[in-house]
C-alpha cells in the first residue's frame, strides 16, 4: 500500500489564543484543491551513486540511480532517461534505463579522446517534465586531464552577495531577520565583513559571515527609507550592495528553533490589520497540507509546530490574507532522523598486497529489506564527500539553487548544525506551488504521463483511419539486431492503429522492417506508414555552440593526479594490446561452396539439411529482375506448379499444398509476394511430406530466409519498409579479475582505480548479512568503501570508510 503524507494534521498551539474553531466553507475548499494538487502532483526525485568522483578519458562511469516519491521509493515510472553532455553543450549520449522498485544501474563510455574537463549528467523520468527544470537531477562530473589544478581561475568576476529577508519582504516598522549569502565568481562560499546603512549614511548593524558565506543581521526599516551594504570580501575588495525595497505594507513572518520545535511570530502593518479580520497559515509539506491555522488580526500571532509528530524534510509555511492571497512564506527543516538506517561493514579477510584477496562483510538491521550499492576504489585518488544519497534526496533535491556540502547538514544532530541548516532555508527560498491556480481550484492536468509500464516493440499505423482497420487487423514485423538473427513477430492492430509487445521489455537497437497483413482492408494501405515507440522521450536537441560551460570542482590535487596518471597508463596498455602485431600464420583450407555457407548462416533445426532444393539469391545476377518469389520460382522445381491469376499465387504439389515460412516463422503468401526479392538471401524448396513445421506436410514446404549481415544489400526505396528502433540501452556488467584463475587478459598490468562496484546487493531480514570479495590491483595499498541504499518505505543509508 502507498505510504503518503495525505491528510496528516497536527495540533499548532497559538499564544495567547487557541485555534479558532469555525472553518469557512472556502477554507475548506482550500484544502481540498491542496490535497487535489498533491495528489495529482506528486514530484519525484532522483539520485545517482557514481562509482568514483572523477574519471579520465577513456573510462567507463558506472552508475546506479536511486528515485524516490515524496517519502518512499518511487515505484510507478518504469523508465529512466540520462543525457551525458560535454562541456560544451553537446550530446553524447541519451541513455534510457529501465526503473525497478524505484533503482535502476548502467554505465556510460567516456570517448577516448575527450578533450573536456568535465561531463554534464542530466536525468529525469517523464513525469519529472511536468516541473521547473530546476528539480531534474543534475551532476557535473570531473574529467581528469593532465594539467590538474583545484579550480580553472581563468575568471576575474567580482563575488556576490545576495539578502532574503526572511518571509520575504522588508517592511516598515517591523523588526526583521535578513539573511545574506556570499560567493565568489565560482559559487563558492566566502566569508565577508561589513556594515548596513541607511540613505542618510547611518550604521544599522554589522554583517559578517557565520557558516560557509552565509549569516544575517536585523533590521528595523523606516518608511521610505533606503538601506545598503558596504562590505569587504577574503581579498579585502570592497563592494557596495543594495538591500531589498523596503513596503509599507505587508507581513513580516519569523521563524525559531526549539528543538524538535518550530516557535513562529507573525507582525503586520495596521492598514492590513484593518483591511483583513483574520490571516491564514497553512503548513505543507511534499505539497500536502499537515496543518491549517485561522487566526484573528486583532494582535500578533505567535504559535508552536510540534515537529516530533512531522516527517523529516522542508515545511513551507505560508501566511494568507481572507481573500487567500499570500502574503509571507518561510521554509524550515524538520530532521526526525527515522529517514535512515544504520549500515556497517568489516574486514574479514586482509589481502593488500599485490593482486591479493579481500573480503569484507556487509551488516544492515535483521528488521528490514534494503536494496545496496557498493564502489571499492584506490584510497589514493581522493573522493567528493560533500554530497551523498542522504542528503540530496532529503535537501538538495527539494532546493533550487546549489547547496555548498550539503552532507554536512546530516553529520549530527548538533544544534550548532542545525542552526546551520537554518541559514540554508532562509537562502533558499522558493516557490514549488502556483497560489492564484490552486486557490482558484485550478488544477491543470499534467503534460507528461507517467511510464507505468516498460518499453517495449510498439508503435502506431499512421496515415489510416479507425475504419480502414479491420477487426482483426494485423502487422509483421521482422527484427535484426546486430550479431543476432532476425526474429519475426505478428501483432494486433487496434482500431485506433496502435500495436504493442507487451510480451518482453525491448533493449538495444534493431532495423524493424514491416508489413501489414490482409486483415488490413484498405487500399490505402501501402500508403500507410509505421511510427515507432510513439510514448518514448527522445533525446534532447542538443547542438553544442553555446560556448564553454562553467564548472566548480575543488578536489583533492594530489588524489586526481594519482587517478590521471594510472587512467593514462591504462589507456596506453589497451592502445598497445589493440595494435598487437600478430605472428604471420599461413592457413591452407579449402572454401566452402557458397550455398553451403548460406545453410550454415541460416537455417537451424529441423530446417537444417533435409530434402529440399535450395537457392542461392545473393549470388545469382538475375534474381532481381523477378517480380517477387513466386514468379523466380516459376519452373525451376519439379513437380511444384506456381500459377498466378490476378496477382496471387497458387501452389500444388503432390496434391497438397507447400507451408510457406519466413525466416523459419509460418506466414502466408500475401506475406511473401510482397517481399522485394533483393531482400531475399536463401530459399529452401522441401519435397513432400515436410515435418519441419506444423501440420501433416503433404505438400511440402518453401522456406524464405530474409537477408542479414553482409548479405543485406537494400536498395533505395525498395523492399519493405523499415525503421531502426532504439529500446533501453544494454546494462554490462562490470568487471572484476579473479586471480585464483588464470585469464589472458589479466596478464598486463593492474592500475585499476575501481576494484569492486556492485549496485544490485539486495539484503533481506533473514539475509542481512552480505560477504563480498574483490582482488587488489598492482599498485593500491588502501581502499576507500562507500555504501549506499534505499528501502521500499524510502529509508536511506551512506557509509564510507577506508581500509589500511
């Protein structure tokens, strides 16, 4: 069953009146259009495991994605779409990766000869399109080259600072908290000192930074009064920065920590006081509503949240006027601490030398199920610890903007950080809900469907009408996928022209060609054309041109260079072992006549040998000028008669009448007649009986093999129509050496700097302990171990430790 949030209420304690217990009818109406969005709205939100921080070319990125739904694994989307850009703007890869039970796992090649210094990873379901673009995961991931350095200081841009006041506006007369933060041209914290002056050049307060270049200061506005910041940042440059209009009227709305608590104060102007004889708060949270207060203007309004009884995220508190319009808006943190689960992990076997075995083992609460991924690198080339499946999916992925080490936050539950915390809500607020649509009870519906089911071979006859399509229409589709043999389906035509193989999930790419059957009534058909994959997210159009794009990665020199120069070396060794130059072996053997080779390459079971007469159509110059297969067969096999009357063929034989097979598939003659014979490699006449197939086989059989490989030689605007198809990209697995045995491939040198990656450990309340076992390399002495993971009820664990 569906875990929500839906309808939660806790009790507010207003000082020094109690909640007021008349409800309007349009208050209730308000909740209803609330809860209405939420339900309909439900946002997603997605994280990736990467297995290193940084990569050089030529690497394989090795990813796993964990998605969740407000507070739970996100298990409707079934499909996943990832873009890989380069630093300049450009597509390389447009992955599409199937969604179990809210994870999914792939890998993306990083070309050989990639130029850039990072890669930009952007992902999303179909139904995170229907949200600011702002919530889609988005990473960028370092690209070792060799000039490593901390940050690319190429710029000179001045730092910025930026001031919220808290609520959101300043108002005259009414003591306010603004807040500031302050970066550099990077977007990096900085600290900063200065002082608040008004248009008369008097000193209000001082300014400085508190944590990570955020802080604030208080202010009491006058009316019509201007206010600046005159401040100095780490270089000793001096700025002069303007603070926000100051308003006449308005609301002022402040926010204090209590613990578990959350204390709010609410002051107004007078003139809306007099104007409006009760203000509205509202708290939500995942966009349901968790509580309502309807207070009287009559004095300020203070109260206390009780925050034991929320779930951990952002409450958005927001304060309405009697008409509904908002007038002040704070976001808070709650941290209960129930969104995680302990992990923990031990050595139980040493192996650091040279190629040896380690075995570690794996713990987890013998109380739940939980679904794990694992990356063992070189301890040596450094880790981004600054973000984690933690805290992005209980803090970054809920705020616009960048949050600067955001694991930080979830370290401990020290009030010191969470008073930390409290300066990253009061810089980031945001706006995820449209107030005029929902209290209007405007809901419109969503663009983008959510993918409740997983891709498969579908698609949609266009150019016909419902009544041009039989009842039981049909289509042929035939599919060649590189290295495999064309496979051959029939599938429904609904009357609204759509068709699906539900049967099986589609991966990889194939060349589909089609053909529409009999059943398909109308004349109109061999104007009709097929479109594929119709509910498919195609890749972005993504041209590059937009000059260089920025990038901010501040890790470790040393550990990059290390990283830098074992991919190098790496890179190198597989050049050589591709270029290997083989001794010169001289191999005498006589070639295999032509048609043998066809029956090899094409035939299987029991079509394989037999009695039959074959024909080599690759080889033969004046196949083509038949008009289809029937006519080429005309005289050429004793004892079959192929009579034509008005175009369709008749055969007998023996007085029965041949089975007619397409690539081994049973099909009929409509079928083959409207194959061009050019795309027909090999054919097989089986004198009576033929037992390959179904039925008694009296009349024999004629078996019709398509071309394939090098034997496809299509011809412009002939043969039947095709399309190539694209369905999830392959998953590969990733390798690990195992040095108890011997492999060829092993014998160069070992640099690898991921030893172990595993994204698909399950663990089970009987089986909550999990042994695994890698083999070092040629160079590592210590290892670093990360590990992450989600439940089904949307608990999430991180642990990294290193071995040494």
């Amino acid at each position: 069953m569906k875990k929500t949030i839906s309808l939660l209420r806790i009790f507010i304690i207003i000082l020094p009146f109690f909640l007021l217990i008349s409800i309007t009818g349009k208050a209730q109406n308000i909740d209803a259009a609330i809860e209405k969005y939420a339900g309909i709205y439900s946002p997603e939100r997605a994280y990736f495991h990467l297995d290193k921080s940084g990569y050089a070319a030529g690497e394989t990125v090795w990813f796993k994605a964990y998605l969740m739904n407000e507070i739970i694994a996100a298990t409707e989307s079934k499909t996943l779409y990832v873009d890989w850009i380069d630093d300049k703007g450009k597509l390389l890869q447009h992955i599409i990766s199937p969604i179990i039970d809210g994870i999914t796992t792939g890998q993306f090649d990083i070309p050989a000869d990639y130029k850039g210094k990072f890669l930009h990873l952007k992902a999303y379901t179909k139904w995170m399109l229907n949200f600011d673009s702002a919530f889609l995961y988005n990473r960028d991931v370092r690209v070792f080259t060799k000039e490593i350095s901390a940050a690319s200081e190429t710029k000179n841009n001045p730092s910025v600072i930026n001031f919220f006041p808290e609520g959101g506006d300043i108002v005259a007369g009414i003591k306010s908290k603004i807040a500031f933060k302050a970066n550099d041209q990077w977007g990096r914290p900085i600290k900063v000192k200065g002082i608040i002056i008004n248009s008369q050049g008097k000193t209000e307060d001082s300014l400085h930074t508190m944590h990570d270049g955020m802080g604030y200061f208080f202010l009491i506005p006058g009316a019509g009064t201007n206010y600046n910041a005159k401040w100095k940042d780490e270089k000793g440059i001096e700025y002069n920065t303007a603070l926000p209009n100051v308003k006449s009227s308005g609301v002022v709305m402040s926010i204090a920590l209590s613990g578990s608590n959350r204390v709010f104060n609410i002051n107004y102007t007078a003139d809306l006081a007099a104007a409006s004889d009760s203000l509205y708060i509202i708290g939500t949270m995942y966009q349901h509503e968790v509580f309502k207060v309807i207070k009287s203007t009559a004095s300020e309004i203070k109260g206390t949240i009780p925050g034991k009884n929320l779930p951990s995220g952002i409450l958005t508190i927001t304060v309405f006027d009697k008409n509904w319009l908002p007038l002040a808006e704070r976001i808070t943190y709650i941290d209960n601490q129930e969104y995680f689960f302990n992990s923990a992990m031990e050595v139980e076997h040493w192996g650091l030398n040279k190629r040896a075995k380690n075995t570690i083992k794996i713990k987890v609460p013998d109380t739940i199920a939980a679904n794990l991924s694992v990356s063992i690198t070189d301890a040596g080339i450094g880790a981004d610890s600054s973000n984690n499946i933690i805290s992005h999916l209980m803090l970054s992925s809920e705020l616009k903007g960048q949050v600067y080490n955001p694991s930080y936050y979830f370290s401990n539950p020290d009030e010191m950080v969470m008073q930390h915390l409290d300066l990253v809500m009061l810089t980031h607020g945001w706006r995820r809900f449209k107030w005029a649509d929902i209290v209007k009870g405007n809901v419109p519906a969503p663009v983008y469907k959510k993918d409740t089911t997983y891709i498969s071979l579908s698609g949609k006859v266009m150019g016909l009408v419902p009544g041009e399509i039989g009842n039981d229409a049909s289509i042929i589709l035939i599919l060649r996928k590189k290295e495999k043999n064309g496979d051959m389906l029939i599938l429904p035509v609904e009357k609204n022209g759509t068709f699906n193989n539900s049967n099986s999930i589609f991966f990889d790419t194939a060349q589909v060609y089609y053909q529409f059957q009999k059943s398909m009534k109308s004349k109109r058909t061999k104007d009709a054309s097929v479109q594929f994959m119709i509910d498919k997210i195609m890749p972005p159009s993504l041209k590059g041109g937009s000059g260089n794009r920025s990038y901010n990665f501040w890790t470790d020199t040393t550990g990059s260079s290390r990283q830098y120069s074992f991919a190098n070396e790496a890179n190198i060794l597989a050049e050589k072992s591709r270029s290997k130059i083989l001794e010169n072996v001289t191999v005498q053997s006589k070639a295999k006549p032509a048609k043998q080779v066809l029956e090899e390459k094409y035939t299987s079971g029991l079509f394989s040998g037999g009695d039959a007469i074959d024909f080599d159509l690759v080889n033969d110059p004046i196949a083509g000028s038949a008009i289809d297969i029937f006519s080429y067969l005309q005289g050429k096999v004793a004892g079959l008669q192929i009579t034509m009357n008005n175009g369709e063929p008749s055969m007998q034989w023996r007085g029965g009448t041949p089975a007619l097979y397409l690539d081994e598939v049973a099909t009929d003659a409509d079928m083959v007649s409207g194959i061009n014979v050019n795309d027909i490699a090999y054919v097989k006449v089986f004198r009576p009986p033929f037992m390959g197939g179904s039925g008694n086989g009296s009349g024999g059989a004629i078996s019709i093999y398509t071309r394939r490989g090098n034997d496809v030689k299509p011809t412009a605007g002939k043969g039947l129509n095709n399309n190539l198809v694209t369905g999830y990209t392959l998953i590969k697995e990733f390798y690990s050496p195992n040095y108890a045995a011997f492999n060829e491939k092993d014998i160069q040198k070992d640099i690898r700097t991921t030893l172990y990656w595993n994204p698909l450990i399950s663990t089970s309340p009987k089986n909550h302990e999990i042994s695994i076992s890698f083999y070092n390399n040629d160079v590592s002495n210590s290892f670093r171990v990360i590990i992450e993971g989600m439940t089904a009820d949307g608990r999430l664990t991180h642990l990294e430790q290193v071995m040494e």
